[in-house]
C-alpha cells in the first residue's frame, strides 16, 4: 500500500476516534509535552550545576541551580503525573467508544444488509484481526499515543542540540578544528538520519510478516476463543460428559491446529524471520548514541565547550533521536496498518441502498390499517437465477382479523413477514398501506406500527421489566399486565425482586433462568407491551407443550382486541383460532381460507398437513 493512502486511512481512522472522544487527543497531547519537558530540564539545569562544579564552585550559584532543580523537577513531576491521570482516564473511555465504530454502522445499515453472509464475513475478519493483532482502528489510536512523544522529544533535542554545531573548536587544537566544518556537523546529522531509516526499513520488513501471519492468527484466535472456553459452556456440558468429546475430540483438534507452537507458521515466521528483523533495526538504533558520544566529545575535548555542556549535548541528541527512531516506527506501524483500515473502511462505506419514505405513517387510534400483498415475489441477494423464496404473493389483511401462516419449512412463510415488516423489499411486486406503496412511509415509522416475535428472539441479561418494555424506563404496571397476558402472571409473582429481577446470570449471580417456554412468554409480553397496531408470532409457541399452547392462542385471542394478528406456527391446531389461513407451499400461497374449509378440501395442501399431524393426536 502507498505510504499516503496509509496516512489518510489512519487520519481517517483518528477522525472516528474524534468523533467519540475529542477530549482524548487534548489530554494525549498535553501529557506528552510534559512527559518530553522533564528530562529536558532536567538535562538542562544538570548542564549548568555541572558547569559552576568544574568551573567556580560559587556556594551560592549552586545551592540555587539544586534548588531549581529540585523545583522545576517537582512541579512539573507533579504536571505529568496528573496530565498522565487524565490521559489514561480518557483512554480508559475512548477504548470502548471506539469499540462502537462496527455496532453504530451495523444498526444503521440496511437489514438486508446485515442479513448478508459477506458482512458477517467482513465484521468478522476485521474484530478477529483486532483481537489477534490490535491491527486496524486501535493501531490508529496507538500510534497517535507513541507519536505524540517522540514529537516533543525531537522538539526539545532541537532546541537543545542547536548550539552544539555553532561552538567553535580554538584554532590551537590542531586536527580537532576540523570539527568546526559545517559539512562535518551536517555529515553527523546525515550517518544518523541514516541510520535511522535503515533501521526503519528493516524494521518495516518484519512488521510486515504481520499481514502474512493474519490469517493464521484468525484463525488460531476463533480455535482457541472456542476449545478454550468449552469446558465451562454449561449448554455442551451433558454431551461432553456423555461422549467425552472434549478430550476425544476437542483437544486432538485443539492442538492439530494450533498456530502458536514453535514449530508451527507463528514459530517459523515469528523466530525464524521477525525477530532477527527487528532485532537488527533495533540494534542499529544503538549506534546513534554511539556517534553522538564520539562528536560530542572530540568538540569537548578540543575546548568548544565545557563538561556540562556535553552532559546537555549528548542528553539532547540521544534523546531526540530516539524521538526521531521512534516517528519512524510509527510510520511503519502506519504503514503495515493501512490494509487492516481499508478493510474497516471498505465495510464502513458500504451504502444503504433501501428507500427511507417520506410520507408519514397516519396515526390511527381505530387501528385501522389496511395491508395488501399485490403479486409481490422475492429473491434473496446472491440467490441463483431463477431461486424464489416468495413467488406472486397476493393477500389481503382484514383489520382487527386473526391470520393464520402455515406451510412446511422452506415454504417462504418467514420471508413473508420480513417483507411484511419491512426489513426487506419486494423484489416484484407492491406492499400497500392503506393503498400506498409502503416504500414511500417513513421507514422508522412504518415499523412502528408492528410488533413481532420472531422465531429467533433474544433476550437480554438485564432486568424482567427492561426486556418486556425494551427500554431502561419503563410503566411497571403496563409491564406487570402485559406478562400477566401472556400467562407469566404466577412466575412474576414468584420472582424475588418481581419486575427489577434480572434474567441470567451473566450479569448478576442472582439472576434467574428462565426455560425456553418461560422466555418464549416474555417475548409475547414485549410485544404485547408495544402495543402496536399489527402483531406478529413467528412460531411464538414452539418451546410450549400442546395445552399449553392452547392456553395461550386462548388467551391471546381475548387480548389481542383490535389489533391485527399473524401467527405463523408448525402446528396446525393454531389455525382453529384464526378467522383465515393463509397455507404456503414452495414459495406460493397455494390455498387460503377458514380452518373449516380448508380441511374439507381433501384434494389441498392444508388437508395433507393438518392430517399428517391430527394422526399423532388422535
């Protein structure tokens, strides 16, 4: 990658990390120029007791350089230590804010988007290499930290050094008064400017084995982040136990594929090629203080200057060009971590692509919203041509109705409700609201007006209350009601700290477990508690045995009230509740109905399915 184009990805990068935490780069400023001003002054002010101690030994002009010393040491000892403080307290913060860049990009992105395998594979690749190697955004915020040093260090050895090459040698000092050539002092500057960037350049070639080993430690990182932690999944614990799979099978795989050993891609690169690389860049920084010592000392030695003064000298140039080594370590760290952010970026610049709307969604207190599918069809991104996963879908929803989705797996009856919701667009075909394209709504309005639970709902390991309303605030008794609707009335009663009782143990060792027919209740209540205009199950009683399932399409139908509701379930026994049903078979709807007529229809689909299951209830 060219030099500048890393530059302006890491720049880029720091813009993310200022848009978090400005106050970040303030404090990260102001603790490296006091970091780099103390040993400058105190180079300084040991030059001149140094001087009077070889010169006139004035009591009264030492005792005032000590007391400067301890002085300007203490205050702006005391300056550091409390400008390092608050570095550290911002970098304590910008850490985790930087950690946001992906999350803030994935809530905003288009959900088909984010339901597409390349950017789960992008997301991927790009935190396992941060975790491997700190390569990308965190690289950016590190080199920043370490650069800013070096900066003032260079600064400070400027502005100390500068006299160095002005001193004149006595012309009585014989071969020494060659020393006084400026072509000499700009040769010495030039051997460790030198110097320092063949170190560099040796030392960017075994940094660059990192973007080699990347892969690998991706991998060795996901092998371990899962093997290593296995023994303590209490979700695989019976089958470990059962089978032994941790030791017949984990461990074998464990270490047949463990990149880290000696012998192993990381041993060979690491050992064999990195280090004597950057062993070498580092060892030919050694030779700068070397030469600063010889050229010092010869001026010194042929009058230019006292013995305090090589004390500053020899301080000034070691000390900047450490800062010096260090910039140019920086920049191959830049360097090596530009393909790393055009990764992020790549993923970050990805656009959305989903019309947002601009009208806004009616806000009816009667509910009535009229939903029409009109010939729609869908295919999934990347789905080979000719791959339907809904195909000239029309149906219309009768406000306040109860709509019964059924069909086998596979059948399309999921992707009906993610285009129903919104979450993708038809690829042919219309969703009309109230007879207007839905695209043409406000997106985040529009989904406003349904509540879901999806197949795959979550959880989280915080409070009962918080999960039902989803939100840190909430109405404790609109909570409390809406679990009693969904038949989690006498567990709620039951719970220590009632609605504050937090679900899971991940966060508090006094949360409670709740089975997948109990979680399964609590999502009915989120959804209930948003009291939206549609709602949705998505095979909302799988966890649940029949009676109860019963109990809840009972009770559900009586507080469902107005609202419009969509069940899709396996089970066919739902579809008695439901004013409709609408039966889906490859990606068509093949029949739609009542319960009643559709079970007379011996020659239909939904009479093969409800008589595939009615014999094992019989």
């Amino acid at each position: 990658m060219p030099m500048h184009e890393a530059w302006r990805l890491n720049l880029r990068a720091l813009g993310l990390y200022w848009r978090y935490r400005p106050a970040w780069f303030a404090a990260t400023t102001v603790s490296a120029l006091l970091a780099a001003a103390l040993p400058y002054a105190t180079i300084w002010f040991s030059a001149r007791l140094i001087d009077e101690l070889a010169g006139a030994r004035d009591p009264a002009r030492l005792r005032m350089w000590v007391i400067l010393i301890l002085a300007v040491g203490a205050v702006l000892g005391l300056a550091a230590a409390a400008a390092k403080h608050w570095a550290n307290a911002e970098s304590d913060t910008v850490e985790p804010a930087g950690s946001q860049t992906i999350p803030d990009k994935l809530l905003t992105m288009d959900y088909p988007l984010v339901d597409d395998e390349r950017t789960i594979d992008a997301t991927s690749r790009i935190q396992q290499s941060d975790h491997f190697s700190g390569r990308g955004q965190r690289t950016a915020a590190w080199a920043y930290q370490a650069s800013m040093p070096a900066v003032f260090q260079v600064l400070g050895g400027i502005g100390l050094s500068a006299t160095l090459f002005a001193a004149p040698v006595p012309a009585g000092a014989g071969w020494l008064t060659a020393l006084n050539s400026p072509w000499l002092g700009v040769g010495v500057v030039g051997v460790m400017l030198a110097i320092v960037w063949v170190s560099t350049v040796v030392s960017a070639r075994g940094e660059a084995y990192w973007d080699v080993l990347d892969e690998e430690g991706r991998f060795g990182n996901r092998v371990f982040r899962f093997f290593g932690y296995l023994f303590r999944d209490a979700k695989r614990a019976a089958d470990l136990r059962m089978y032994r799979q941790y030791e017949r099978v984990a461990l074998p795989f464990q270490k047949a594929n463990e990149p880290w050993n000696i012998d192993g891609p990381f041993g060979r690169l690491l050992y064999r090629r990195m280090a004597p690389l950057l062993g070498a860049g580092a060892a030919l920084t050694s030779l700068i203080t070397g030469l600063a010592y010889a050229y010092v000392c010869l001026k010194a030695l042929g009058g230019a200057f006292g013995v305090g003064a090589v004390t500053q000298y020899v301080g000034a140039i070691t000390t900047m060009f450490a800062g010096v080594s260090k910039l140019f370590e920086m920049g191959v760290q830049i360097w090596a971590n530009g393909p790393f952010l055009r990764r992020l970026f790549a993923f970050l610049d990805t656009p959305n692509a989903m019309y947002q709307g601009t009208l806004t969604t009616e806000k009816r207190t009667d509910r009535q919203y009229d939903v029409e599918f009109r010939d729609v069809s869908f295919r999934y991104p990347g789905a080979p041509e000719g791959v339907w996963a809904l195909r000239h879908a029309n149906v219309k929803f009768r406000v306040g109705s109860r709509l019964a989705v059924v069909g086998e797996n596979g059948s399309g009856k999921t992707t009906f409700i993610k285009l129903l919701c919104r979450l993708y667009d038809p690829t042919e075909g219309q969703i009309l609201l109230n007879g207007i394209d839905v695209r043409k709504y406000r997106y985040d309005e529009y989904m406003r007006i349904f509540a879901v639970v999806f197949q795959d709902f979550r959880l989280l390991a915080l409070p009962l209350g918080q999960n039902v309303a989803g939100s840190a605030h909430y109405d404790p008794a609109r909570a409390a009601r809406c679990l009693g609707d969904a038949d989690f009335g006498e567990r709620l009663a039951s719970l220590p700290r009632g609605l504050d009782t937090f679900l899971y143990r991940e966060l508090d060792p006094d949360g409670v477990e709740v089975s997948g027919g109990e979680a399964q209740k609590i999502a009915i209540a989120r959804a209930l508690y948003r009291d939206a205009p549609f709602i949705v199950l998505d095979e909302p009683t799988a966890a649940l045995d029949p009676v109860a399932e019963a109990e809840i399409y009972e009770r559900f139908d009586r507080i469902a009230l107005d609202r419009t509701a969509v069940y899709i379930s396996h089970r066919l026994s739902s579809c008695r509740f439901c004013d409709e049903v609408a039966v889906f078979d490859h990606g068509r709807i093949v029949q739609t109905g009542t319960h009643g007529e559709l079970v007379a229809d011996r020659s239909g689909k939904y009479y093969e399915l409800w008589h595939a299951q009615a014999q094992y209830y019989a």
